[in-house]
C-alpha cells in the first residue's frame, strides 16, 4: 500500500509544476499552489506580521469553552455528575455503533465526554452543549433526533400511516358493503328471471 | 362494471400515494452510510486553535492566515496513518508555500516521537490534549485531513487516507482563496 502510495504521488508530482513556475495543477480554477508563498507565521512558530493589522485599542475577547458563549452559574458536583451522564447518554459515540459517548470506551468517546463534563462543570447548559457537539457533528450525533423539521415525520408518521390506512380499510367495507346490497336488490327487483330466482332460493335456503 | 374500475383507481392512486414516498425514502436512504459522520465543517471558517508541537513551539491557528494549510490528524497506533505517512512527508516537502500540521490524536507524544524519528519528518507534529482541537474539527476517527485555503476557510475534510491525485487537486484547491 505505501508503496502503491508512493508509486500514486510520483505520478502526481510528475504532473506538478514545479515550485513558483505559476502552472495551475488540473482542476485548480484559482491561483497557483504559492510553493513559497508569503508565510505569515515561520515554521519554528514565531508570529509573523498578520496581512490586516488589528487595532491595537481592540480589547481581547475572553476564550471561553464555547468560543463566543460565556458559561452561566455552574451547578453543584452532585448536579453536574447527574447532567453530565444525561447528556453524554444522548450523544453518539462517533467510532460505535449505537452507543453513547457515556457508554463507550471509544478513544472518542472518552475525550466528547470528558469536554461534556468540563463544559457542565463550568456552567454551560443543555442546550448549549448539544449545540455545541451538533455544531461540529452535525444532528447526527443526537442519539435522540430533534422534533423539528422533517425529523417530525418520525413522529407524525407512524400515527399517520396508522390514520390513512384504518380510513382506507372503512372506506373499502363500506363499499363492499354497499356493493352486496345493491347486488341482492338488483336480484329481488326481478323475480321473474330465472337465473335470479334461483339465487335467491338457494339463498333463502342457507 | 364502471363503478368496479373507479374503486380501482382509487385504489391505485392510494397505493401509489403511499407507496412511492416509501420508494423515495428507501431510495435515497440506500445511498447514505449511517456510520458517515457529516462533514458540517466545510465551507466554514476553520476553528481556531492554539497548539504546542513535539518540539515546544506554539503554532496559532491565527497567525497562519494568508497561506493555505493542510491539518492532517493521525496517531501512531492506526495503520492507515502509517501507510499515509509518505505522501504528507513528501507533498510537504514539494509544497514549502503550503503549511502542513499533524495533529497527534488519542496518542502519547513519546511513542510519536520515536515513529517520527525513525520516519523522518519534514512538518511540525501538533501536540492536542485531550482531543480537544480534534472535537473542535468534528474529528471521528484517524487519519482525517482538513484542507484550510489562505482565508481560513475548510474547503475540504478527507476521511481516510489520501491518495496522490487527490492530495494534488486538494492542494490546489485549498490553494484558492475565498471570494
């Protein structure tokens, strides 16, 4: 396998133009691949100067656990243990298959609920934290989806299906229904029939 | 015998009615893997991060904007990693404009240390405590590798190892900067 990657990326490169010849790779629509760009940061992690200067009078904005969203009051231990296994029980351990990130030993799952912990420590709520892990996993990770949307058809559905299919099942006796009147009607309106009468006897006899 | 083929259009029409929505849902749902974790990330600007690599220097997230940058997650305890290793150690080298990162996940820096050592290494080795920039990408398993272009924006999140072709046109993508 390695080698059939090396093998791959020597094709490749051999298509790639070489460093700062300003030849846009297949598929590239934009500029070049800068092969020596203008770093803003050096490699040994020195701060470069940024392309757009920041105001200096700016005042720094606290970081917080949740960028941007500062925690409430934080909840007593004994709260915060029981929140925290609630919401690590709803979310999805992203390596398993059906489990919460509470029931997991999943490498992942272990670090999503240490953070869920951390962040039910520190005062964040619920529906803070769910969004948070939403924000980043996308609805799956809610074991338990959210009524909203087209996830109501889960609910509404079932209930639905149910409605239509007893209204069709009615619908259909009642017609039956109807059907076998109007058919020993049609009968008895012509008694003299031969074939008529003959039904209608051995009708009477059962 | 009309009122027979009405009731029987009506049942063809409820049937259809309840039927072909079905169709529709298990068709598409066919086409969806229930283990896929959604990339909800790309096309937004990338989360930013304040990490110390192998060596004990700081890289910020930040102070990289301008330049692309590729944050490829990996540990020494997963094989397709291992097997990816070359092509980063390689596209890096060939792309000095480029910014490559590694960011350890669920791993001992020590153990990284020796692989890389043996390995060679040509990019820094980011070193994230408790997975806490891996969660903030979305991360689920390893080797996962984020295409960041000069405007900090995801252009692209590749689950699993990448091969030559795709790491080129990648590269280029995330060479281009955001409208």
């Amino acid at each position: 396998m390695i080698l059939a990657l090396l093998l791959n990326l020597s094709v490749a490169h051999a298509d790639l133009p070489p460093p700062g010849t300003g030849t846009a790779p297949p598929q590239a629509t934009g500029p070049d691949i800068p092969a020596d760009g203008a770093p803003v940061a050096t490699p040994d992690g020195a701060a470069a100067p940024a392309p757009e200067a920041t105001p200096a009078a700016a005042p720094a904005e606290p970081e917080y656990l949740i960028p941007g969203l500062p925690p409430g009051a934080p909840p007593s231990a004994a709260e915060a243990e029981v929140l925290s296994r609630s919401i690590g029980e709803g979310l999805r351990c992203p390596v398993c298959q059906g489990l919460s990130i509470a029931d997991s030993s999943a490498s992942a799952a272990v670090m999503m609920y240490k953070l869920t912990r951390e962040l039910v420590a520190t005062g964040y709520t619920r529906a803070e934290i769910e969004d948070y892990f939403v924000s980043k996993y996308g609805e799956w990770v809610l074991l338990d989806p959210r009524q909203g949307g087209l996830n109501q058809l889960v609910w509404i559905g079932p209930a639905l299906a149910f409605g239509l299919g007893l209204l069709a099942a009615l619908a259909f006796l009642r017609r039956a229904g109807d059907g076998a009147a109007v058919t020993v009607s049609a009968l008895a309106s012509d008694p003299d029939d031969d074939f008529s009468r003959r039904i209608l006897n051995e009708a009477e006899d059962d | 015998m009309s009122a027979r083929k009405g009731v029987n259009v009506g049942v063809l029409v409820g049937g259809l009615a309840v039927i072909l929505p079905l169709v529709w849902l298990l068709h598409s749902g066919f086409g969806n893997d229930p283990h896929e974790v959604p990339s909800v990330l790309e096309h937004t600007q990338a989360p930013l991060f304040k990490l110390v690599d192998l060596e004990g220097k700081p890289w910020d997230l930040s102070q990289l904007r301008g330049k692309p940058v590729v944050l490829n997650f990996w540990s020494t305890w997963c094989l397709p990693c291992k097997e990816e290793y070359p092509l980063m150690q390689q596209a890096a080298s060939a792309y000095p404009g480029v910014q490559f990162l590694g960011v350890l996940y669920s791993d001992e820096p020590k153990k990284a240390v020796v692989y890389l050592r043996r390995m060679g290494n040509v990019f820094p080795q980011l070193v994230d405590p408790d997975g806490r920039t891996a969660i903030d990408y979305g991360v689920a398993g390893v080797p996962e590798t984020y295409f960041i272009n000069p405007s900090g924006v995801i252009v692209y999140k590749q689950v699993g190892p990448l091969s030559g072709q795709a790491m080129q046109s990648l590269l280029a993508l995330a060479s281009q900067d955001s409208p």
